[in-house]
C-alpha cells in the first residue's frame, strides 16, 4: 500500500474564475448536449429510450408520485437508497478509522491485516452480493452489509496511509509529556491524518452508492436502484432517468459537501504543489 | 485538482526485512483460512462452505475448463472496456487539455459523470446497444474512463511553463512539443488515472456480467449461488480477489514506474 490517499485528483469543481464567460461556455455546452441527445434518440433509437423532453415531462410527475399505480413510489425509494447509504457510512467511517488507527499504530495488527484490507479494497466487492443473499436472505441487510463494506476499505486504507505518515516527532514530543496512547492515537494521529479520512470518506460516496444500486438490483429491495430496473424493464425510460439525474446529484452534492467541509475544518492543509 | 491529496509519500520498503514482517503476515493468512475452515465446518453447506472445500472447488472447476473459460470470457471484456477508456481517456484529455473552449465547457459534466454510479445507467444501455459483449464493453468502458480523462487533463495542463519556453526557444515544431514535452510530461498522470481506471473497470465488468448477458466470472457466481453450492460460489470470489490484487499490483508497479521518469523530468 502507498501513503497516497486512494482517490484521484480532481480540478476543483465549479470553481468560479472569468465568471460570467465560463458560466455562458457552460450553459451552451450543456444545451448542446441536451440537443444532441434529444435528436440522436429521437430519430435513431426506439420510441420508448428517454429524451430530454420526455424526461422534463416526466419531472413532476415522477417528484409528485403521480406514478402508475402498482410501480414503486419515487420519494420511497430514494428514501431507502439515501438512508441505507448513511447507515453504511457511519458505519464504514466508524470502523474504518478504529481499524486504520489501530493497523497505523500497532505493527502487529498492521501485518496480520494489511493483507486482507488491502485484498478487499483491490476487489470488486459487489461480488459478493450474491453470496450474501445467501447469508443474510432477499432483505435489506445485504444492502446495508455490501454498503458499510464499500465504506469501511477505503476510510480504513487511507487513515492508515495518514497514521502512518504522521511526522515522528509529534509523537516524541508527546511521549516527552507523558501522552498515554489514547492520547496518541486520538489526540495526535487521529486529527493528523483527518486529510486522508476526507479523501476516504470521497471514495467511499461512490463506492457506497454503486453497492446500494447494484444490491438493490439483485436482491430486489425497494430503492432508486430497483425504481430504475423497474422503470427500465417496463419500457418508463424518461420515470428511470429521473431516478439516474438523482444518484448523479446526490454523488456530486456529497462531494462537494466534502470539499467544503475539507476547506472549512482543515484550513491548515495546503497542497503540498 | 482536488483540495485534498497526498504529501509526498515516504519511500517504505516493499520486502520487509525483519523475520516478524515475514511471519506475522503468514500467520494471519493462516489464522484467516482456519476461521474460515471452523467457520465452514459449523454451518450449513448452503451458506458457507470451508476452505478445504473451496479449494477443492477451485481445482475441480479448473479442471473441467469451466474456470479458465470464464477467466478467459472476463478478461476480454475487461480489457477490450479498459483499452478503449485507456484511449478515450488519454487522446480526449489531452484535446481537452488543449481547447480551452471545450474543456471549460465539458469540466461540470465530466465531473458530474464522474461522480454518478454508473450502475445506473446499465439499463439505458440496455435499451441502446442490447446486452451482448458490445454493450458490455460499453459498461466497463463508462466505468474505467473518467479518472483516466480527468488526469490526463489535470497532467496535460500542468506542464511547466520553463519547458515549454525552452522547447519554443529550441524553435521546436508543434508536433514535436507534443511529442518531446507534452505527452511524456502527461504520461504519469494518466497512469494515475489508469490504475483508479483498473478498478472501477473490474467494477464495471461483474456488474455488466451481472445485469447484461451473464457470461464469464459473474455468472459463474450466479449461478453457483442459484444452486446453493457455496463453495464454488467462493471458489469463484477467491479467484476475483486473486485476479483483482493482481491487476492492481501491476497498476501500481506501472504508476510508480512513470512517476520515477516525472521525478526525473
């Protein structure tokens, strides 16, 4: 394992310079887009695949529950989705920095675990859904467990990639006043490698929503992930986009959320570029 | 680039040197497989099979071929997905990195793609392209391209102002800069983006063999859990685990191999 925080680096979204010029590039861009999209389908694909216009129609509808009756309800099913992905990342988070202090600190616990963590970080753990289904039965604790697993691997890896990194000196310099551990690890390692849990907690959001969506798939559990297969197979395209455009939302409004939160909290970390 | 990112990360040694580093480590894969042994042992076959179990699994489906067939299967569809995202992601980084137009214009939605579960589109691509390997590929490829895009733009933007001035000073031609500074200057950060490609890709690839036409590793999977037969079903996890570390193992070498040439530049 390398001490970089498993996550790739990003411009800085929406990130405000020549303002008004970039904001008009944008919008245009975006119209084309929504144009080309709206044409391609229109005339080279079958009546059913959604369009922008179909999906505008379907908006309200969808956001209102004026669905067909007997198909799942769209507010039911985000509901579901949204609070089984926070139920999985508290949980992640939790034991993921339990588990990534106690790797980075003890040398013991690092070895006999690293393999496993970094194992089941590398693989894809949407494979084990099925098997789950097998443990756990058709309910929605295959979602919760797939989902506090995505979590977990990458706030774990990166807190002790962060807790590994932490300068020596601030520990000598604590030993020097006499730091139980406890203070050592919670006082001194825990906060030193807080950069490296947000950029965790950033690759967790997208592990996390993925795993909800797929589980719900398979294990069919009411939720966006469902609404969409749903939607999808009963020819309601422009219903299903609407569940697509909200994960989408939903994954760059967490990560946004992170990014201020890392410039708010942690305004003692800079780049080092 | 991201507000958060790694400081300079300390050289560790790869081979641990001490005897402990060797054992330790031994003895936890061995306490791992025994609980899994026990744990196998006291539960029912139909939900969790024992190690011994799995491994005689393992072999017996190696032997009859279906195993290596499925490997075979996958790994087509994963690196046909990944060498398009590869070439997707490195040329239009680098236009994008080039014209600024399209590049201000297309940054919110590249993003915005990067950030939604691409899960979610499988059955919008369903309907499009049908579910054989094309439109698999279609999935692995969506899956693996956007950090490979996104850090070929952030390396092809990043290129020092003194190289280029050189370069021009040189007299050197357009292609030439490309070629001589812009695209051996991008290479490691495309690297970057091909080894967070590797991972997302295998993602993509047991999720489209999951929800398109079930072939390779991820039906394999399907249907040994169908029949109840947990050790094949784990035998099959066990090889995605094996394959997974593998192809990260060799991402990571490749990265770390361009980022010694970066340091050198």
């Amino acid at each position: 394992m390398s001490a970089v925080p498993h996550e790739v680096t990003l411009a800085r979204p929406f990130q405000l310079g020549a303002g008004a010029q970039r904001a008009l590039i944008r919008i245009a861009t975006g119209v084309v887009l929504l144009v080309a999209w709206e044409l391609l389908v229109r005339y080279f694909a079958p009546p059913f695949v959604a369009r922008p216009v179909t999906v505008a129609r379907a908006l309200p509808h969808v956001l209102a529950n004026h669905l067909p009756p007997g198909t799942p309800t769209f507010w039911g099913a985000a509901g579901a989705t949204v609070t089984a992905a926070f139920e999985g990342l508290a949980i992640g988070l939790l034991a993921g920095v339990l588990v990534g202090l106690t790797m980075g600190r003890l040398r013991t616990a690092d070895r006999l675990l690293r393999f496993y963590v970094s194992a089941f970080f590398a693989m894809p753990i949407i494979a084990l859904v099925p098997v789950m289904t097998l443990w756990f039965g058709y309910t929605g604790t295959v979602r919760l467990a797939i989902v506090s697993l995505g979590a977990f691997l990458p706030v774990c890896l990166n807190v002790y990639d962060g807790t590994r990194s932490l300068p020596a000196h601030y520990v000598e310099v604590a030993r020097s006043y006499h730091a139980h551990w406890w203070n050592v690890w919670f006082g001194i390692a825990l906060p030193a490698s807080l950069p490296y849990l947000l950029a965790g907690f950033r690759l967790a959001v997208g592990r996390v929503l993925v795993a909800a969506v797929i589980a719900e798939y398979i294990v069919s559990l009411k939720g966006l992930g469902y609404f969409i297969l749903y939607d999808g197979r009963t020819f309601h395209q422009p219903e299903m986009m609407v569940a697509v455009l909200f994960l989408a939302l939903l994954g760059v409004v967490v990560n946004a959320a992170a990014d201020v939160a890392t410039r708010r909290l942690l305004p003692w970390y800079r780049r080092s570029e | 680039m991201s507000a958060i990112e790694a400081r300079a990360p300390k050289p560790r040694l790869i081979a641990p040197r001490s005897v402990a580093g060797v054992l330790v480590p031994l003895v936890g894969l061995a306490i791992g497989a025994g609980i899994w042994e026990l744990v196998g042992r006291h539960t029912q076959a139909a939900s969790f099979a024992p190690f011994s179990a799995t491994v005689k699994a393992l072999w017996s489906m190696t032997r009859s071929g279906e195993l290596p067939r499925a490997l075979e299967s996958s790994l087509q569809l994963f690196g046909a997905g990944l060498g398009f995202a590869i070439v997707i992601g490195f040329f239009g980084g680098l236009v994008l990195a080039r014209v600024r137009v399209l590049r201000v214009g297309l940054e919110p939605y590249i993003l915005m793609l990067y950030a939604t579960p691409m899960v979610a589109l499988i059955p919008f691509i369903l309907s499009l392209f049908g579910f054989e390997f094309r439109a698999k590929v279609i999935v692995v490829t969506l899956f693996g391209v956007w950090p490979i895009l996104i850090n070929t733009i952030e390396g092809a933007r990043s290129v020092s102002a003194d190289l280029l001035e050189v370069a021009r000073s040189y007299r050197s031609t357009e292609p030439k800069l490309w070629r001589h500074v812009i695209i051996p200057y991008t290479l490691p950060y495309t690297m970057t983006g091909i080894r967070q490609g590797i991972a997302r890709s295998l993602v993509g690839m047991l999720a489209s063999e999951y929800l398109l036409a079930a072939t390779g590793l991820g039906n394999l999977i399907l249907i040994y859990t169908q029949r109840f037969d947990t050790a094949h079903v784990l035998a099959a996890v066990l090889v995605i685990t094996l394959l997974a570390t593998l192809l990260m193992a060799i991402g990571r070498a490749i990265e770390n191999y361009f980022a010694r040439w970066k340091a050198g530049v």
